[in-house]
C-alpha cells in the first residue's frame, strides 16, 4: 500500500516534525506549491527526492500574489488528488495551512519588496503585485521550514531569479535549484491554469512554445535579436493570442539583450487565451 504524507496544517506541528528530521540528522527539501499539481510539479518533488533525506511539499493558494481581479476564487483547488500523487511520489510531509490566517494572521503587516533588474518589466510590468507576494510567502516557507535545498520550476523563470535572489539578499540558507519545464506531448508548458482552456484554445495554446522555439533557433543561428523578436510577436497575435510580451533576456540577470554577445539569453512569453494567461520560456542555444 503506498503511505500517504503526513499532512501538517499548524506551524508548531510542520516545525516539531521538521525537528525530528533535523535531529535524526536528515536533510530538507522544500517544494513550495499552490496545489493543483500536475506532472510539472512531480517532478520537482522527484528532484527534492534526489537532493534530500526528506521531502516536505507546501500547498498553499496564497492570496498575496493575485490582484484583486484575478483568479484566486477559482484557482484549482484538488488537495485529495495532490495528496494521492504525493504519496505516489513519496514525499514525507505536506505543509498545508489550515487557513490562511496561519500564513497571514490578524494584523500581518510585512512584505517582502524584491528589487533589482531581475524584477523590471517581463511579468511585473502586467502583475505589479506579484513579485511581492510570491516573495513574502516564499520567505515565510524558508524560514518555517528551514529547508536545505529548494525546487522551483523554469517554467516561472523570472520567479526563479527573483526567489534565488531573495533568499541570497536576506541570508536564507537554502539551496535554490530550478528544475526543468514539463511539456505535454504538443509543448505546451504545463500549467495548473491549462484546465482553464477550452478545446479550441487548447489546441492553438503549443503555438506560444513553436513560436519560442523558432525564434531561439533563428537568434541561435545568427538572425538579429530586434528583428525576431517583432517577427515572433506578429505570428502570436495573428495566431489569436492577445501578447503580453515576448522579449530577450539575459538568462542569469534578465537584463535586455540586443545580440547573443550580451551573454546566455533566455526568450520569455506571456499572452493570452481568451481569459487564461500562459507563460513560458525557452533558453537559446
Ligand atoms: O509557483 C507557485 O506555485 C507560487 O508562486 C509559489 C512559489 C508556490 C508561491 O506561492
């Protein structure tokens, strides 16, 4: 029988059990979620898995980084089939707020505020609120969880940076790895907001990770950045997708790139389907 995860809904029951791991002399990997876990996901608890003695999942929908018009509502919401695919992952324990007020408790008055070039433009030119609030919490989960190693997904990149930036600025010791995106068979990056799509957006969504692709190849093989990128936005808009944006960035800083000579670059992509807004990105060369 596969055992499930002990799930954790109090802090002082996440910190007694991560205390008797740490006396047991066990490592922590942290896998911070908002629930709705799909093969993405699963695979970064694998990789926690990989890196560590014990494996602690947080599934938490964290009001902090939705604005007020966006979908925290109706975020999927699937705690009994998480759990299932959890044990079938093995991970040991699932930290689970009870509520939200164990995350924000009555008159919380702090917020973490990352800066520097990482968090210029790309998704916090549409979403000013988010970066805050996915650095708040995720400071939160470090430091009641104390995790040696954390994973995180290249499929939010500038997340990524902007997390890996956030816990070198305020001395967390954690390990922040990124952990490569899960694509369906077509490419389209899995995300829990694909269940949002209806068939026939579905059915175009892969176009975003075609049209990243092609550019990468192109900006690879010599083609001017400025011009691909132009090129890439018409195929996306005349594809039915409302862009966001689609820009060039340097893969470690995410400073704007004009040519390959700039350093690693990184494409990444934000549009929109009808109501359902999907990011993705891909590394050239
Ligand atoms: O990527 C996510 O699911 C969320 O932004 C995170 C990192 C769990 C913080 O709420």
């Amino acid at each position: 029988m596969v055992q499930r995860p002990k799930v954790l809904r109090t802090l002082p029951a996440l910190r007694r059990s991560l205390a008797r791991c740490r006396a047991a002399g066990e490592t922590v990997a942290l896998v911070p979620t908002m629930g709705a876990l799909h093969e993405g996901h699963l695979s970064l608890v694998r990789l926690a898995r990989r890196k560590s003695a014990r494996v602690v999942v947080s599934i938490f929908v964290n009001p902090a980084q939705f604005a007020p018009a966006e979908d925290l509502a109706t975020y999927p919401r699937t705690f009994a089939a998480d759990l299932a695919a959890l044990a079938r992952e093995k991970a040991d324990l699932v930290w689970a707020p009870e509520s939200v007020a164990v995350m924000y408790p009555e008159g919380f008055s702090t917020r973490v505020a990352p800066g520097g070039p990482a968090t210029v433009g790309l998704e916090d030119a549409y979403r000013p609120h988010f970066f805050g609030g996915v650095a708040t919490v995720v400071a939160k989960l470090f430091i009641q969880a104390l995790p040696d190693v954390a994973v995180f997904g290249e499929k939010d990149y500038q997340q990524l940076k902007v997390v890996t930036r956030m816990a070198r600025d305020l001395d967390i010791p954690v390990r922040v790895i990124g952990a490569p995106t899960v694509r369906e068979a077509d490419g389209l990056a899995m995300s829990s907001r694909n269940v949002y799509l209806s068939p026939a957006e579905r059915a175009l969504a892969p176009t975003l990770h075609r049209v990243l692709v092609d550019c990468a190849a192109r900006i690879a093989g010599g083609r001017p950045v400025k011009a691909t990128l132009a090129r890439g936005r018409d195929t996306i808009a005349r594809a039915g997708f409302r862009l966001d944006y689609l820009e060039a960035r340097h893969a470690d800083t995410l400073e704007p790139v004009r040519s390959t000579r700039d350093g690693p670059v990184r494409l990444l992509v934000a549009a929109w389907l009808g109501k359902t807004r999907l990011i993705d990105n891909v590394g050239v060369g």
